[in-house]
C-alpha cells in the first residue's frame, strides 16, 4: 500500500473549474505554441502569451511567463503579478506563494499576508495550515499566527478536526488547541473520512474513530479510506471490502479493486475487469483487459486491444471497435481508428470524423462546440 508523504517544502499544483457570469473560458494553446483562453463561442479572450497557464478557479487562473508565476482574472488582467518562483492554489481564500527559496500567502488583491519566511506550506483547511521552519512543523491561522507551535517532525491537514502528527517517529492526533487527543503510538496516520482514519503500526492496518478507538482491528495488509459507507482492503495479495463495523460484505477474493464511486467499484480478477456494486453483484461483467472510470455516466472498456464504452448497467451502448479512447467530456469523446482521431457523442455517432490528427481532432471539437453554443 502506498503511503502519503507528511508534508515538505515540496508544493505541488493542482486544477478546478471555473463559471463567472454564465460564461466558461477554456484554456487553449494558440500556434506560436503559447497560452491563452477562448470563451465556448471560440473566441479568444486572454491573448496566447503564456508558458503555461490553469483553469480557472472562484474568477482566477494561474499563468506562468518566463519561470515566473502569478494570477490573472477573467479579463486578462494580472492582479497577483507574475512575480513569484512558485505559487499554490487558492484554498479558503488565501494561496501559498514563493519567492527567494520561502513561502507565504496571498490573498485575492495579491496582497501578502503571511510574510513570505517558511521553508514550507500547506494549504489552509478547517481555517489552519500546516507549516514548515528548520524542518520543524506545526499549523497557523489566517492571521500568521503560530496556534500550534512548530514543534512536529511531520504532519497532515486537518480533517473533521483532528490531524495526524508525528513525532520521535511516532503517530497520533491533535485537536485545533494542540491537544494531543490520540496517543503517539503508529508508525502511520491517515486524514480522517466518514468518522475514521486509516492506521498503521508494524504493517498492519485498521480504522480508528475519533476517541482512538481500534474499531477495525489492525490485520490487513492494505486499507483505503471509507468512500460511500465502504472500505477497501487487501490481504494475502486479495482485495475486498468492509463496512464500518468491520464485516467484509465483499469477500477478499479479486486480484485488484478501487474504491467505490457513484455506487460501482472496479475490480479484476483472472486477468480481466468489470464493474460490481455494493452487493458485490456484477454489473459490468469481468470480461474486459481494462476499464476506466465513469465520466458523464459512460466508462471506457478495453477488449482484444479494441475500446468502447459501457453505461452503469452494464450495456455496451457503444461498440468495442476503437484502438484508442478517452473519457467523456462536454457530451463528447476523443476515439482513434487506423491511426486517426475524431468525436463521438454519446449514442457513437462520429460528430467529428475520425480523419485528422489528435490536435487537429481537439482543434475541431472547439469548431463544432462553438457552433453549438452559438445556436443556443
């Protein structure tokens, strides 16, 4: 089972959506190979100027220009200069930035209101961020202030207020005030989800609840988080799942399996893939060599090196006749046949032929939404 890293001075991105006054601005790469954004009439909005840019998220977008970053708003305006050597999203209105090897934040009007002095951050949860100096951890509030003292070897965020901290490598949980609410006694601890958190010690895993209590006795190999009311869990190299009472309502008997989402969970077995429900019933039969996750309720299969697409019953309502496939996005799918890419929509209707090259594909599917949301 792989292990989340406690937090360093590494920062790493991420993307979200973004809506502003019923218009959607999408990021494009314009021919002099820089970035911009076009609205879904295809026009561009923000000229293609930049080295790399991101989707916008709550009116803002993070651009890169010359090793520098910054944010720009819908108009194009730059009201975080693009300044910093590095820089994090926004996260309950305040974002991590970074400027001569230290970290701080800033707010939307790019003001800094956390002096840039910390070796490392992370973003703000439950109104506390995690924090780093001389490679000691501990959190601040919105304010700067240190609320709980840098003290930590490593530490995780917030999650319904409790963290997991670490220390003399050793485990536990702190509340808000710093109080240390369950011992110091694992080699591992996860953020808690659904009520329980993830635990580790002599690697063997269980589920604790909020008082530190074993609810789940540390005897797997392997243990996910709850998604859905259902864990995932391995042992003897067999995956299963169990409720949060410990039963193993789906019996450890398939060779992979992940979480469950929107009511399914994939898993494989002999080889091949499918889909089962809470019951443990399959509802994408294990017949296929892959299987992606579902998107706008279809979900790619593979089969003989062949792609197409199944809905949640099970049914292929579009034919295993693809060399390639992605995911659905916007009612539309990016397929390949004979070396050229085109679109289907979601009956398999081919509304861009397959015909072209994967950019000149992408670059008319932004033709054809155009017209679309023209005509509406």
């Amino acid at each position: 089972m792989k292990k989340l890293l406690f937090l360093t001075a590494a920062i790493f991105l991420a993307a979200a959506n973004f809506y502003a006054d019923g218009q959607e601005l999408t990021l494009k790469k314009g021919a002099n190979e820089k970035w911009g954004y076009v609205n879904k009439a295809g026009v561009t909005v923000i000229p293609f100027k930049y080295d790399n840019v991101w989707d916008f998220s709550e009116g803002l977008a993070l651009v890169k220009l010359n090793e520098k970053y910054g944010y720009i708003d819908k108009t194009g305006k730059e009201v975080i200069p693009l300044k910093y050597d590095g820089i994090w999203f926004f996260s309950e209105g305040l974002a991590p930035v970074k400027l001569n090897e230290k970290w701080g934040y800033v707010d939307k009007t790019g003001k800094e209101v956390i002096p840039l002095k910390y070796d490392g951050i992370c973003f703000f949860s439950e109104g506390l961020a995690g924090v780093t100096l001389n490679e000691k951890h501990g959190y601040i509030d919105k304010t700067g202030k240190e609320v709980i003292p840098l003290t930590y070897d490593g530490l995780r965020n917030f999650s319904e207020g409790l963290a997991g901290v670490k220390l003399n490598e050793k485990c536990g949980y702190i509340d808000k005030t710093g109080n240390e609410v369950i011992p110091m006694k694992y080699d591992y601890a996860w953020d808690f989800s659904e009520g329980l958190a993830v635990v580790e010690l002599n690697n063997k895993y269980g589920h604790i609840d909020k008082t530190g209590k074993e609810v789940i006795p540390l005897k797997y190999d392997g243990m996910w988080r709850f998604f859905e009311g259902l864990a995932l869990v391995e042992l003897n190299n067999k995956y299963g799942y169990i409720d949060k009472t410990g039963e193993e309502v789906i019996p450890l008997t398939y060779d992979d399996a992940y979480s469950f989402s929107e009511g399914l969970a994939s898993v494989k077995l002999n080889g091949k893939c499918g889909y089962i429900d809470k019951t443990g019933t399959e509802i994408v039969p294990l017949k296929y060599d892959l299987v992606g996750s579902f998107s706008e309720d279809l979900a790619r299969v593979k089969l003989n090196d062949k792609w197409g697409y199944v809905d949640k019953t099970g049914e292929e309502v579009i034919p295993v006749t693809y060399n390639g496939a992605y995911s659905f996005s916007e009612g539309l799918a990016s397929v390949r046949l004979n070396g050229k890419w085109g679109y289907i929509d979601k009956t398999g209707k081919e509304v861009i032929p397959i015909n072209y090259t994967e950019e000149e594909s992408e670059n008319k599917k932004q033709e054809y939404l155009s017209k679309y949301y023209i005509s509406q």
